[in-house]
C-alpha cells in the first residue's frame, strides 16, 4: 500500500506536496520521493524513510516549480532499496514521471513485453516502473507531433487499461503539460481529486485520500472513477475522460477496516461512519454468540479499532477504556518485514495500563487479525497486566487468503486464519473467546446499501474472489515463494552484501 498526490498549483507546490506526505504517511512509510518541474526543468528527491527524515530544508529549497508529485510507500513487489523509491522517470517521450499505488498482477509478463516488443529497459523489480514505461510507449505511440494533447494521453490510457491487469492508482509528471491521474478499470485502489481557489487562479490537486484535500484547504470535487483519467493543465484546466472499455467500482474492503484514516472519504463513503457500523454488527454478533455475556469493560487496540471498538460498546452497554498506550514512532507491524521483527515490534509499540485489565473480563477489540504475532501478544498482555478473562473480537472477517491488488499479504501460509478454523484460531492466540466479523455484515456496514454507488467490494483477502479474474493458483503460489518472509530477508541479505561490496571497491 502506497499514497501518492499530484498538485499543479500558482505558486511553488514543494511545501503542499511535502504536506500531503505527511498526512498520507500511515499509507507507506518505508519510503518518500517528491518531484516538481519548474519551467520544463524535473527536481527530484526520494530515499528510505519517512517524510520527515527523507526532506530537509535544503531538499525542500531545490524542490522548485509550480506543479509535482509525490509518494509515500512499503514495498509489496521489487524490495526496500531506495532505488525503488517513487517517483519514477523516463525521458521518452516528452519526459514523464510517475508514482503508483496498487500492484499489477501481469508484471512479468509486462515486463518481457516492454524488452521484446517496445525496446524498453527495466532496471528494477518494481511494477510501477513498469506501469511508467507502459504508459510512456503508448503515450508515444499516440503522439505525433511535438505539442502533447489531451486525446494523446487519454489514448494512452486507453492503452494502459488494455495492457495492465490489477489494482493501481497512478499520478503522472509531463513537463511543459500537467498533472494526469488515473485508475485501473475496477477501482480497487482509491484516488480523489479537488480544487483550491486562490488569488492567481485555481489550483488542483489529486490524492489517494481525501484528508489530505482537506488538510491543505482544496474542497473535494470527487473521486476518480474506475478507469477513469483526470489532467490537470499547466494553464487551469481540468479535463477528464472515462478511458476504459468495461469498468465497476469494486474498492478494496480492507481500505475501510484498516488503512485508510477515519477522516477520509472514500468512493462517498466517510471511513469513520462505516466503522462505527463495522461495531455495532460485531456487537449482535457478539450477542447471538454469548447472549448472557461477563464482558466489564471494553479496550480497543489502538489505532485503527477504536472507532468500531466505541460504537460496539455503546451497543452492548459496556463501559469502554483505553487500556494500551502506543508508542507512535513505531510503524505498522503487520507490513513490517520478517517475523522476529514483528515480534519486537509489538512490545516496543504497545503498553497495558494495568489497572485497567486487573480482575476484570476484557473484550480486546481490533480491526482485523493478519498473521495473529500482534493479537497472540497482546492477548498474552492483558493477562499479564491481571485479567479474568480476555475476550478479542476482530471487526473483519478472518483473513484467509493473499492479497495481490497491493496490501503486503502475499504468502497464505503467514496468515493465521489460513487452512485454521475460528476456533483454532482462538485457541492459537490464547483468548478465552474470538467473535469475527461476518464477511455480509461488514460489506453492508461499508456500503451501506442504497446510498453509494459501490457495484461490488474487493474482499479477496476474506473469500478468496479476486475481482480482476485472472488471478490462478499458480500466479499465488509464484507470488508466496517471492515474497513469504524466507524470500525477503535473502533479498535483504543480498542487498546488504552488495552494498558491502560497492563500499569495499569505491
């Protein structure tokens, strides 16, 4: 999962798109890049780490220029080499840079395509440089003069959407033309744009999440349609075209349970509104399951639980607490490479407050449970800190399945509620009883049927439907021997002893 944004501005863009970053860093924080033009002239800074430590203030002085892009990322394809950090480039034609959320599931096929019959270079493993180069050869393929129209890049995206099969949200740099943004023909990965009115003009903006809009003043126009493309002119004007053949709107179900910020608006749907019905479902499941429930106090684990964790409260008539203090500087566990590091993890980032848990039955609320290293702990937390009993209740459904549409998941053997029952589940993680949500109820609690436009949800992760169709057991068993946690640390192992190497012989 990655966050990207796209702003062309009256006035230097570097701080906004900086900004933007910030506030999109929950999305990715193995990485940050930015990129601005200036008069036809690319500026750009990328490197591991997070925002804050990737810029500086004589990053931010070079960053000069009206109109840019930038991007937060943690790698699901390719590795944590900070030569895949995004933005990407390509001279050819015009020059073009791109920064891209999702991941495509015909990359290595793309990718002998791009060699064999478009005479590109690949120097990466990452599929985003390959959704660049895509999009530069049907770009040129399109062109034929040296002043680049908006139904060139519409054709070329036309191109894209025939070529590239996944999820992917895409935010493009043309020097001398605009900023262009676009969606794969499902919409799995999210993208909303907006409008800014300032003195100058009007500026415009795209970006994976609304908050960000919101944050840097643009009111929210929209968001991005599948297979939809959206420019944004140099000289203020804001196009757009439905650009594939056949589209739905099938956003990722995990964006609502986990990802994205409780603030957000996502294809009309407010984050913070289908959490709290997330936890009012998960409360009458919780009663049908143990009617004459013991249950004396609510505690979410923070972040992401805590909206469904209050709702579900509120339903059952149980007084809720915050029970763990969360050391925020410590990332995301679940997207954290390799186990051992995983495990660290959970006892740097949370700390139970004892009193809280001391005799008491808890209900232990999260959003969903992945590969159960961080609900095992926490479960084995709360007995320590003195309670009776420890209920834990996840407002998703068991994860059972990889995703491929860009949530770092890919190895079904990591995930614990794979080949396991809920029972073997809960007898792994130590809890005296596990509720999951039901896959129907937490797709009626997101849609919230009737007023949104949602034709179907990406739930893959839960009932193994990849909505692209063209996902075979054997791409995921290819998939899990690339990217289980084995494959990475030797990829680690690897990059680390050539660095040595490059160090020894410079």
């Amino acid at each position: 999962m990655c966050g990207i944004v796209g702003i062309v501005g009256r006035q230097p863009v570097n701080q906004s798109l900086y900004d933007a970053l910030q506030v999109l860093q929950h999305r990715g924080q193995d990485a940050a890049g930015i990129m601005t033009c200036e008069e036809g002239r690319l500026h750009l800074r990328k490197d591991n780490g997070l925002a804050r430590d990737v810029f500086d203030n004589e990053h931010m002085i070079s960053l000069r220029g009206n109109m840019g892009i930038g991007h937060v990322r943690y790698p699901t394809a390719g590795c944590s080499s900070s030569a895949e950090a995004q933005p990407f480039y390509v001279n050819s034609p015009y020059g073009i840079a791109l920064a891209h959320n999702g991941n495509l599931t015909n990359a290595e096929q793309l990718k002998q395509e791009l060699f064999r019959q478009d005479r590109r270079h690949i120097n990466t493993d990452s599929d985003s440089e390959i959704l660049l180069n895509v999009f530069a050869h049907e770009l040129a393929n399109q062109s034929r003069s040296l002043a680049l129209d908006e139904e060139d890049v519409f054709r070329a995206v036309a191109g894209v959407h025939r070529r590239c099969r996944g999820g992917y949200a895409a935010v493009v740099l043309i020097p001398n033309f605009g900023v262009i943004a676009f969606r794969d023909p499902n919409g799995i990965r999210p993208a909303v744009f907006g409008v800014r009115e300032t003195e100058q003009g009007p500026e415009m903006m795209v970006a994976s999440e609304s908050v960000a809009l919101d944050t840097l003043g643009f009111d929210r126009v929209r968001d991005i349609d599948p297979g939809e493309a959206v420019i944004f002119t140099l000289d203020g004007r804001l196009l757009h075209r439905q650009c594939a053949e056949r589209w739905q709107r099938s956003p990722c179900l995990f964006e609502f349970v986990y990802f994205a910020r409780p603030d957000s608006i996502i294809d009309d749907i407010f984050v913070h509104k289908a959490r709290l019905r997330m936890g009012e479902k998960l409360a009458r499941k919780l009663q049908r399951m143990i009617p004459e429930h013991d249950i004396d106090v609510v505690i979410p684990i923070p972040d992401t639980s805590r909206t469904s964790a209050m709702s579900l409260a509120a339903h059952l008539g149980v007084r809720y607490t915050e029970g763990f203090i969360k050391n925020r500087y410590i990332g995301r566990t679940f997207i954290m490479p390799g186990q051992a590091t995983r495990k660290k993890s959970v006892r740097q980032k949370l700390n139970p407050i004892d009193v809280e848990f001391k005799g008491k039955n808890v209900l232990l609320v999260d959003d969903s449970i992945v590969r159960g290293t961080t609900s095992k702990q926490i479960v084995q937390m709360a007995r320590e800190a003195g309670a009776a009993k420890v209920y834990f209740a996840s407002a998703a459904p068991p994860v059972r399945y990889p995703n491929v549409y860009g949530i770092d998941m890919p190895a079904a053997s990591e995930l614990i509620a794979h080949g396991r029952s809920e029972e073997e589940v809960c007898e792994w993680i130590g809890a005296d009883a596990l509720i999951y949500q039901d896959l129907d109820d937490l797709i009626e609690a997101v849609q919230k049927k009737g007023y949104t436009h949602v034709d179907r949800f990406d739930a893959s992760v839960f009932n193994g439907e990849y909505v692209t169709g063209d996902v075979t057991p054997e791409y995921l068993h290819h998939l899990e021997c690339q990217r289980n946690d084995l494959a990475k640390s030797e990829r680690d192992r690897a990059q680390s002893a050539n660095i040595i190497g490059v160090h020894n012989h410079g």
